[in-house]
C-alpha cells in the first residue's frame, strides 16, 4: 500500500534542532531511518506475542482510550512522521473508537516506535502535553503531519505552532524537546517493542496479543475483533 508521502523524506532533528542536547541527539541517533523503510506494515516478527509480556507495566505509563476491562485490547506501535500511522489515525481509527472504544467492547493503546529522531520530538511533545492534551495532541500532529514532518527548512516553528495550541510556552516547548529522561524512555520502549515482539515497521498493531497481519482497514480489524467479542 503507498501514499502521498511514501516518496518523501521527513525532516530530521539533526542540525535542525540545535536546543536539543547533544547527548539527547546521540541517544536518538540509532532511530535516524529512513520513514518510508517503515511506512507499510511488514510480516515480520512472531504471529502472536504473549498478552501478559505486552501489557507488562513499564516506567513510561501506556497512553490509552477505552476502558481497561475491556474484552480486547489493541495495541500500535507507531511512529509520528509515518504516513500510513497518520492515514491510520485520520481515517480508520475514528471509526474504530465509534464502534468498540466507545462502546466499552474494545481498550485502545497508543505506543510510540519513531523511526527519526523527529518522530521522537514529536512522541516527546506529545507526552509533555499530559493529562487529557496528550491523545488530542497526538491526532492534532497526525492531522498536520504534512506541515511539520514533510516541511522543508526548519521543522521547529511548525511543531511550536501546533505545540501551543495545547499551552506550551517558548520555555515549556524547550523543556520537553531537552527532557533526556523521556527521550530515554521513548527510546527504551521502542527497543522492547523490537527485541521482544519484533516490531520492525510502523504501524505494528496486536489484538490481544495477534499480530494483525493485514492492512489496517475497518474491514481487516472486524475480522479479528468480532470473534474475539463473541468468544469464538
């Protein structure tokens, strides 16, 4: 499957975002990829994943909608910068929320898997919206992801713009993008998600524990999930 952005190379934090420390560059440095290498969902990694070693707590909390009973979970792995995260995000996702996350029937868990080091100042920003800003930030990036992921020239004032629009300040904005801790966790949670379930490629979806192995359309998710909820 392309899109309009799989030709395209998004900018990268290196040289651009002189804030940023040097030491939070070179911890980032091993995610400087190319994002059309994971833009398409690859059939890599194990079929199913344990669900009790997915959903394992870690020290950077789950960024999720929908109840935490509920009889099935997703989770994504996702990168902010990728272009079929973002078709994802705009157009299949809001028809999953109206008809298993809102309904209680389905927990949806965004993780983050950047693959450049400007889809980690994103999933940073993201994360230092906190509270109830985080995910409405999160669909906001998606939504422009065209006017600050695929821009050309400095990709800082774009990411400013929309990074106020939740109540960052010049300060805070350079706070998060500087926070080494975070990016150590954002870091560490996308080596987990690579050594122990073999995610390679964004976005990675599990369902209780399955890979989804199809593209991700309304139609590939009902295929899994409704047998789940009727408990075949």
């Amino acid at each position: 499957m392309k899109d309009a952005t799989t030709s395209r190379t998004p900018a990268t934090l290196s040289r651009r975002f002189a804030f940023l420390s040097v030491a939070a560059l070179a911890s980032v440095s091993m995610l400087a990829l190319s994002a059309s290498d994971g833009f398409a969902q690859k059939k890599t990694g194990p079929s199913e994943v344990p669900v009790e070693e997915l959903m394992k707590a870690t020290d950077l909390a789950d960024v999720a909608i929908g109840p935490a009973d509920a009889k099935v979970t997703v989770v994504e792995y996702a990168s902010m910068t990728c272009g079929h995260c973002q078709k994802f995000a705009t157009s299949v996702l809001p028809e999953l929320k109206k008809k298993y996350v809102e309904t209680g029937k389905v927990r949806f868990v965004m993780r983050e898997f950047p693959l450049d080091n400007l889809a980690a100042a994103a999933s940073m920003l993201a994360r230092c919206a906190g509270g109830d800003k985080v995910i409405p930030m999160v669909e906001t990036l998606y939504e422009k992801q065209a006017d600050w992921a695929f821009t050309q020239g400095n990709p800082v004032p774009k990411l400013f713009d929309i990074a106020k629009q939740a109540g960052f300040t010049q300060e805070s904005f350079d706070k998060c993008l500087t926070d080494q801790k975070l990016l150590d966790q954002i870091t560490a949670g996308r080596t987990r998600a690579s050594d122990t379930f073999g995610v390679s490629a964004t976005p990675t979806f599990f369902i209780n524990g399955k890979r989804l192995t199809e593209t991700p359309t309304v139609a590939a998710f009902e295929k899994v999930i409704d047998p789940l909820l009727a408990g075949k």
